[in-house]
C-alpha cells in the first residue's frame, strides 16, 4: 500500500510531534524538519508509510540516543489491560461464542496507537472495552471459521502494546477451541514506537503460551521482503495469517497469503479506504 499526498502530510506531522517530545529547541526542530523533508521528497514512490517512518524514527533514535522511545509507556498500557484481562476473559466465556467475542475484544485493543493517534487515553480504551461486544465482524468471521476448521497453523502477526494482552486472550480461545492448531506470534525484531517485541510478550506472559518469533526488524508493519528467514518461513506456511494494526494492513496488503486483517480506522485515508468512520473495526480477509 503506497503512501499518497496525506500520508507523507501525516507522517512529517507525526514525526515532527515524536521529535518536539525530545527535543524543543528551536532551531534543532528546524533542521531536523529540513532533513525529514529531504528524505520524504526522495522516497521511492513504492515505499509504504511505516516503512518511511521507520527510517525517520532511527533518525530521531541517533539524536537522542534513547533505543526504545517509548519504553515507559509501553509498560504502563501492558500493566493497564493486564489489570483487566480477568474481567474480560469471564465476558469471553460467558459469550454464546467465545471466539467471536475474543476477536471483538482484540480488534478494540488496536486503539492503543502512539503512532496513528496524537492522543491515547486510558478513558478511551475504557470506553471502547465497553462496547466492544456491539462490532460486527460480518461475513468475514464465517469465512475465518471455516479456514479454522482445516487449518494445521496458524501466525498471529502482533502490533502494540497493551493490544497484546487482547491479542493473548484470543489466541487462548484459538488454542481451547482448536487444540491440534499450532499458533506462533510474531513481534518486531526491535523496539519502534509502541509496537510489541520480544520483551512486551515475556511482560504480558504471552511467551509463556505459544513460541513467539521476532521478526527481525524495527518497522511499524510487516514487510516481507525484510524481515528475518524464519519470520518469512512461519509466514509462508502459515494456512491462516491473523494481521493485527493498520501498519500490517499496510505492508502485507496485496501480498496473496490467506491473511485475515484486524484494524481499527484511525486516519482519514483508512476510513476513506473502507468508507468507515473514525475508530470503526474492519475485519477482511486478503483478496486473491
């Protein structure tokens, strides 16, 4: 998925926004738009926005000298839905259909987006919690159903923090329903905004229920043509490839597997996209 006009609009605001809660000088704040300037005008016309914000985001990284920007937070969002993970899952298994209310709890833990949004809010995430039973996941859930029938294994492809741990009560509900399915969960090679790595799963125990793989990467997506030989493999022969975050959407979008896509609309584009409005669900699977 290429990037447009307002992607690049949307990702020098971004960055510029990531780049002022570091540094404030200034005259820094000038150059550096400058550089990222240079670099969006020099962009492969192939080249999607995660993989253009990564490369601003290294920039930003080598400025301040701090790996993992969003360390703390990350923290604090994983801790803030894990305080809530025994609620949810007796709300999952009084459901008339555990699975499809895992998955509405999972597509609402995509809000919690430091990159899309400018604002996330514990409020917020309460408040789509809340009612998160009333999305539709339509035809595309049936289709999901069907695929897990005959399905050997199956690659959860993760986004962000605090997401994770609805991310891990659904692959709970996966593995009791479908016991012989063999899951893995694929996580960022390296830290890159909110997204989840290595260290977020063990956090959330998620590593202590399926083997979770780093793709071997810091881009907020998953490009196929970079990630590390065993992600690639994992995905290659994966029957069903669960794709969390507009990020994935946006790296994997077109690539034939039998993805099945769990976002929330988060910019204009994206709601343009599906003609959906602001923080609605979309759950599809990849056109062949």
């Amino acid at each position: 998925m290429r990037m447009t006009a307002e992607c690049i609009y949307c990702t020098f605001r971004q960055i510029d926004r990531y780049y002022m809660s570091f540094e404030n000088d200034p005259d820094k704040r000038m150059a550096f738009a400058k550089r990222v300037c240079s670099m969006l005008a020099e962009a492969d016309i192939e080249t999607t926005a995660p993989e253009m914000s990564a490369r601003l985001i290294h920039m930003i990284v080598s400025e301040v000298g701090k790996k993992d920007l969003y360390h703390d937070e990350k923290h604090t969002y994983n801790q803030a839905v894990l305080k809530r993970e025994a609620d949810i899952l007796k709300h999952i298994s009084a459901a008339d259909d555990k699975l499809y209310r895992a998955l509405q709890y999972a597509m609402t833990g995509n809000y919690i987006d430091f990159g899309s949004l400018e604002n996330v809010s514990e409020g917020k995430l309460h408040e789509l919690i809340e009612s998160a039973p009333n999305i539709d996941l339509g035809e595309t859930y049936n289709k999901f159903k069907r695929d897990l029938e005959n399905a050997k294994s199956l690659v959860y492809l993760h986004d962000n923090c605090g997401e994770i741990v609805f991310d891990k009560m659904c692959i709970m509900e996966l593995k009791a329903l479908y016991p012989k399915l063999k899951i893995t969960s694929i996580v960022r090679g390296e830290p890159i905004l909110n997204d989840v790595t290595m260290a977020d799963a063990e956090e959330v125990g998620l590593a202590g229920i399926v083997p979770v793989v780093g793709n071997g990467i810091a881009v907020p997506g998953t490009v196929l043509s970079e990630i590390s030989g065993e992600a690639r493999m994992l995905i290659d022969a994966a029957d069903i490839i669960v794709s969390k975050g507009m990020g994935n959407y946006e790296t994997m979008q077109g690539c034939g597997l039998n993805v099945y896509y769990l976002l929330l609309c988060k910019c204009e584009r994206f709601m343009r996209e599906f003609n959906q409005p602001y923080l609605s669900s979309v759950f599809i699977a990849e056109r062949k």
